[in-house]
C-alpha cells in the first residue's frame, strides 16, 4: 500500500488532492501538511484525510509531493532529510527547482521527479511534463505520472526541455487570458455589451480548442478554412501579421523560457 503525503495544500496542492479524491485514491492514504490550522481544519473536513506536521508526514509516506514555493524548498528539504529514505519517491511541483538540486538535498538512493503543471489541473484539463532524476525507475515515473493524470494530461520529457515546457504550458494558460481579453475588449469597442462580447469569445475559444483536439489538424489547415479570399477573416489577419503579432508571441516565450533557465541557475 502506498501513501501519498501532499507537502503545501495551497491552489495546486489542494488541486492535487482533490484529484487524487476523484480518482479513486483510498483517503487513507492520503496525508497533507499545511502552515494554516484554519485552512488545515477545512481541508480535513472537506476532503477526509490526515493532516500532519512535514516531519509526521515524511516518516509515514512513500510517495512526497513538494508542492511550496521555490524558496521555501531549500527549508523543507533540509528539515524532512532525515525522514526520506532510499526508495521513496519524492516528486517537485516547484518551478525552477531541478532534479539535482533535490537529489544534492536528499539522502543517497531518493528517486526524485521534477514536474512543471499548469492552472487548468482545477478543471481536470491540466497538461504537464515530468522529468526523472538519476535514481527514479520506470516505477517510480509511472506514479509521479498517475498523480498528475488524476486532473489532466501528462507528458515525459527530458529535463534539458523543461524551461521551454514552463514557456509553453506553465506560462501558457496567462497567454490565452491574455488573448481572450483583448477580443472581449475589442467586441466592446465594436459596440457589443461587455456580457455578450465575452460570451462569444469564450464559447468561441473553447470551440476552436475542441476542434484542434478532436479532429487533429494542424491549425493552418483549420486556419485556412475559415479564411475566404478577401473575406472578413483574411482582413484580420493581415493586420496580425503587419503588427508581427506570431513573431512577438515567439518572442515572448523565449523571453519565459530564459527566466525559467534563470530561476533553476539560481537554486544550484
């Protein structure tokens, strides 16, 4: 039997949890840490599980899910060293923290999993990427992946690429809202009421989502379906493509993925 503790219950790791509950997962088995007795309190009664101290919950558990923040890391780990022990898998949610900063801060033998998720998880609509360390068997990813499929989709990949992982996915769902706000914006100087206006992005966005997912087009071919030769559609887009909109989206990815490079520098 494997028991799962859940280190920070904040917005992903009550996330998580929640997830977890959904799936299946005996409560039981499920443990938590959290700083805030209230919130502590209302976690317990809402979802039925253990709340414990950070050194409580290392000794009990097999699987450790580090999800504070990336400055509080360096504290937890050197407080529940002791408590890990050779075999167990300890999986970071924390952006920027690599494998070998945890594996330099644990006991020889840890297997340890670098995970970068995304905000959709609090829908079930999560897409993240997993990395091993050096000592996490096929076993060992195969768990780090079935807890994030509890609230969306995973994906493996190799460390060296998860910075433009953070860029795309991790950064990706602000870049959307981002989008979503100007077209809701421009509909209201177009005269639409605000309402209406996004009602109609939104239904618009996640219709456009869905067909990219269920038919598995590329997107130009979906793109170009919709534009008609000197149409409505081809108007617009000739704009974009004047103000360099594709070039500054790429841009500004780079411009994620190197801070995401910078951060991880940073915790060596």
């Amino acid at each position: 039997m494997t028991t799962t503790a859940i280190f920070g219950a904040g917005v992903m790791g009550e996330t998580l949890l929640s997830g977890l509950v959904r799936a299946g997962r005996p409560r039981e088995d499920l443990v938590i840490t959290e700083r805030r007795p209230d919130h502590a309190a209302s976690l317990a009664e809402r979802y039925g599980v253990r709340v414990l101290t950070n050194l409580e919950a290392a000794d009990l558990a097999d699987v450790l899910v580090l999800v504070v923040k990336p400055q509080d890391m360096d504290g937890l780990l050197a407080e529940i060293h002791d408590h890990v022990r050779p075999g167990d898998l300890v999986v970071s949610l924390a952006a920027g923290i690599t494998t070998a900063f945890l594996e330099a801060r644990l006991p020889e033998g840890v297997a340890v999993a670098r995970v970068m998720p995304n905000t959709p998880a609090l829908v079930d609509e999560g897409m993240a990427a997993v990395s091993a360390g050096q000592h996490c068997s096929p076993e060992h990813l195969a768990e780090a992946r079935s807890l994030l499929e509890s609230c969306g989709k995973v994906v493996e990949v190799p460390e060296k690429h998860q910075d433009a992982v953070t860029a795309i996915s991790g950064s990706g769902p602000a870049y959307i809202f981002y989008v979503v706000e100007a077209m809701v914006e421009a509909g209201v100087v177009l005269g639409l009421p605000r309402a209406t206006s996004s009602e109609l992005v939104v239904q618009t966005l996640y219709g456009a989502a869905t067909m990219l997912k269920e038919t598995g087009e590329h997107p130009t071919v979906l793109r170009e379906r919709v534009s008609s030769p000197g149409g409505t559609t081809v108007a617009a887009l000739r704009q974009l493509d004047d103000h360099k909109v594709r070039a500054a989206f790429i841009t500004a990815m780079e411009a994620a993925a190197q801070r995401s490079h910078d951060l991880a520098a940073g915790t060596q």
